[in-house]
C-alpha cells in the first residue's frame, strides 16, 4: 500500500478523534437574581436614558403624590413635591440634597425593585425557596428574600421578600424593616405595564383595601 496513503489516513483519524475530544463551554446558568431582573426588562437598560414617573400614596381618604425626572446617564434629578421643586445629582450630593435623595431611592426602589437587586448584589445576602406561602393570595409560590448589609444607604439592614410567579415578574412582597421577622408592609404587585423594553408593576395593594402605592405618567425614554 502507498505510504501516501497511510499517512494521509493517519492524520483524517487523527483530526476526528481530536474534534471529538473537543469540550464544550457549558452555559453558565443566571442566578435567581438574574432571571428576576431579566423578567422585568433588565436586557434593555443600557438603553434607557431619562425614566419620568409619579409616585402616588392612597392611605384611607388622604392622597399624596410626587413627581421624578431621571437622567440615568448624567444622574441628574429632578423632583416635584407639593409645588416645589428640586434638581440635583446622585453624583455629588451635598446635605440640602440628602432628604430629597432618600425619597428619589424610596420611590425607585418601589418602580425598580427587580432591577435594582441586581444592581445591589455586592451589598446584599440572599436566599430562595421553591415554594412558600403567600401572605395575600395565599398561593403557594416561589419566594426570593434579600437582606442587604448593614453599610451604607439610607436604611441598611432591611429586608424584602419576593413572591413570583411562573415568569418570574414578582406578585407580591414583604418589606421587614432591619430584617425584623414581623413585617413592616405587605402589597402586591400588580397592573403590569411593559414600557420600552421595562416591565413595570404600576399598582400595589394591601390586603385590607385601605392602602395603595401606584404610579401614573410612567415614561422610558431610550
């Protein structure tokens, strides 16, 4: 036989049995965290340049609202409480600025949540069960708690536990002041809305009926 030949069927078998051995990469999977912020549009906020909400309380007969306008990229706020407003930046902000910024974060949070652990994941601790039960539906869900550390923001300490459905958009939520095992609040989260590319919870509701924290003249601008 050729020697040619040997050779040139040496090296086919030698290339075969070398794309055989060739490992796959496996996918890294999302955490829990991930495929939270992700169900409510976290792939599109690069994207997203000013978020202009109203942040409305309805606590038995009183009525209280107040008005944001966010430049995600520059950082610059602008807020609209009782007529009077405010502008300032999250990057540098002095004492006359500090009571509005805690109440800009108080406000984001409850539009952002979702987002916004994912974007606290170095300050925060966190667990997941397959199933618990609802506090206001009573339903058995998946349930997310996170409690952040004890170093810096405005309320450090606290803690938040998620309910979720089957697409990961959370229903309902527990709020525990400094990880207190009595809850400080409990609201659903419903009246979803998707908004260029964000998935919003305009409405929340205690389970007495007397509460209710929602959000009106929502706007993502890209």
């Amino acid at each position: 036989m050729n020697k040619s030949f040997i050779s040139l069927c040496s090296l086919i078998i030698l290339l075969i049995s070398c794309k055989s051995e060739k490992k796959t990469t496996p996918v890294k999977e999302d955490t829990i965290l991930e495929k939270v912020a992700k169900a409510h549009g976290y792939n599109e906020w690069n994207s997203i340049k000013e978020i202009r909400f109203t942040f409305n309380v309805d606590r038995d007969t009183t009525h209280f609202e107040r008005s944001w306008v966010w430049d995600t990229k520059s950082q610059e706020v602008q807020g609209i409480s009782n007529g009077d407003t405010i502008i300032y930046n999250r990057k540098a902000v002095d004492s006359l600025a500090t009571r509005a910024d805690a109440a800009f974060i108080n406000d984001k949070y409850w539009l952002l949540a979702p987002i916004n652990i994912l974007w606290d994941q170095n300050n925060l601790s966190y667990t997941f069960e397959e199933t618990a039960l609802a506090p206001i539906s009573n339903d058995s869900l998946p349930k997310l708690t996170v409690v952040y550390g004890n170093d810096g923001g405005y309320t450090p300490g606290d803690a938040y536990d998620f309910y979720l459905g089957d697409d990961n958009q959370i229903k309902e939520w527990v709020f525990r002041k400094g990880n207190s095992p009595e809850p400080s609040s409990v609201t659903t989260w419903e009246g979803y809305e998707s908004i260029n590319g964000l998935n919003i919870s305009t409405m929340h509701k205690n389970k007495e009926g007397n509460f209710s924290l929602y959000f009106t003249n929502v706007e993502i601008l890209k």
